[in-house]
C-alpha cells in the first residue's frame, strides 16, 4: 500500500470515527447520568436521517439542517418523558426493557410510515465537494467530521465543566438522591441530557449519511450497536472515552476493507469488545466503581 493510499484511508477512517464518536456520546450521557443503556438511541440517528429526507424536499440546506438537529431533540426528548420518566422509580431492568420497546417502535414506525425501501439521502451541495490535498482527494465532509467531532467534543465538556447546568449533571451522576434532596430538578437535568444526546446524534447522522446516502429503517441498528461498543470500549460513562472508542473503531474498520477484509469489519467491533472486557472491563477510560455498603 503506498502512501497516498494510506493516508487516503486513515483519512475515511477518520472520519467514520469521528461520526461513530458523536454518536456514542449520547449514549455514555445517559448512562453517566440515569446508568441506562439507550437502545433507542441508533433508531433516533435513524429517524434523523428520515428528518432531512424531508426537509429537503421542501427547504434549502442550510435551512433543513436546523430543522432536522431541531426534531431529533424534540424526539428525543419526548422518548424520555413518555418512556423513561414514568419509570424512574422502577428497577432498572424495566427501564431497558422500556428502551428495547421504543427501539422496536421507532423501527416499525418508520417502516409503516416509509417503507423498508432504502431512500435516497439528499446531496448536500457543499458537503459533498471535492478536494484534493497532495494526491488525496476526498469530500469537505470527509476533511470536516473529525473537526466538527473536536469542536463539539470540546464545547460539551467546556459545558458541563463550567455551567450551571453541567454541575447539576455532575451531581446527578455521583448520587442521584443526594442531587434531589439539594435542589437540583432532576426531571430537568434528565431531559437536559436526552437533549444533548439526541443533538449530536442529528449531527452524527448528517455526516454519516451524507457519505452513505441512503436510509432505510434498520439503518440505525448497526452503527447504533457499534457506537455503544465505542461507549464500551472508551469506558462508558467518559466523554473522551467514547470519542477514543468511536475513532478506533472507524479506523479499524476501514483498515481491514482497504486490505480486503470487508467481510470481516463487522465482526472487528465484536471482537475488539470481547477482548477489551476480557482484559479491561472498565474500558480505557472507565474507573472502578465500588458498591456502596
């Protein structure tokens, strides 16, 4: 493989990652924050997809985009209060349960109401320009996602470092009950995060399907999996370790297709996880956690 080629494909890899990491903040959000797995959360990337199909149709791009980041919140959002919040107080077990169920819903919703057909994602004119840097030609949204991921990555943590929403979070993190008795509006803070989540899986999903360009309603379940085994391998709960475990991801996939083992790039995920709880089950960033007596 020459060089070009190389950095050609850690490029695209790249870029995938950056995607796979925006994607797999939302779900170590929730988890940090109510120790619940979001199944939902790759069928609300799904939907977003769905939501700039739309748009398009009748907006230009630059006013679809707002509207679609815009929905995927409402959306999200609206998950939380309808099928999380009733069972705050129920065991943990029927709140996964719940989000299986919602999961299931989004998927035949959107099959009911657009068929299993894959649509076609529209072209987002400016995304999709080509350029070339010293042999290596690529679309701006290849050159773009990493650059995008960072900047998001850096303003959510200047976010909950340093605002008065962000400590609430923090505080509802470590102790869920403690944060109640102090004030803190958990309902708020809860829905505060769905919020965030489902707004980096809008924009996950954008430079995600505008390199893929279809849609269809099992989109989501794949690369909704991968992400959360990105959450997994960073260490669920860290913020920079779904971003580490998003960019592993992308660029071990697209390496093994550059080498001809396309066949194999699903199963990569799979394994990379095994290994990484065989050897580290906290993941790379994730601290032990010790049950409080």
């Amino acid at each position: 493989m020459n060089t070009t080629l190389f950095l050609q494909q850690c490029l695209t890899g790249i870029s995938l990652g950056g995607a796979y990491a925006l994607i797999a903040i939302g779900y170590t959000l929730v988890y940090g924050i109510l120790r619940l797995i979001n199944f939902a959360h790759g069928d609300i990337f799904m939907m977003a997809g769905y939501f700039m199909i739309f748009a398009m149709a009748v907006f230009p791009w630059y006013v679809s985009i707002p509207i679609v980041l815009i929905a995927t919140v409402i959306l999200g959002v609206l998950i939380e209060r309808t099928a999380y919040k009733p069972l705050r107080s129920a065991p943990r077990m029927s709140v996964m349960i719940s989000a299986i169920g919602v999961s299931y819903l989004l998927q035949n919703l959107a099959t009911y109401l657009f068929t299993a057909l894959p649509k076609g994602y529209p072209e987002i004119p400016i995304l999709k320009k080509i350029y070339n840097f010293g042999g290596i030609s690529a679309s701006l949204v290849t050159f773009l996602t990493p650059v995008i991921t960072i900047v998001l990555v850096f303003l959510l943590l200047q976010l909950i470092g340093h605002t008065k929403v962000g400590m609430a979070m923090r505080a509802v993190s470590k102790d869920y009950e403690t944060a109640q008795l102090m004030g803190i509006r958990i309902d708020r803070t809860i829905s505060f995060t769905f919020a965030v989540g489902s707004l980096l899986a809008g924009v996950g999903s954008i430079l995600y399907f505008t390199d893929r360009m279809t849609v269809f309603p099992f989109s989501g379940s794949l690369p909704g999996l991968k992400c959360f085994v990105a959450a997994v391998i960073g260490g669920i709960g860290s913020i920079p370790g779904a971003v580490v475990g998003g960019f592993i991801l992308g660029i071990g996939e697209t390496v093994l297709v550059a080498m001809g083992y396309s066949t194999f790039s699903d199963a990569f995920t799979f394994i990379l996880l095994i290994i990484m709880l065989l050897i580290r089950p906290t993941g790379i960033f994730g601290e032990k956690v010790t049950d409080k007596v």
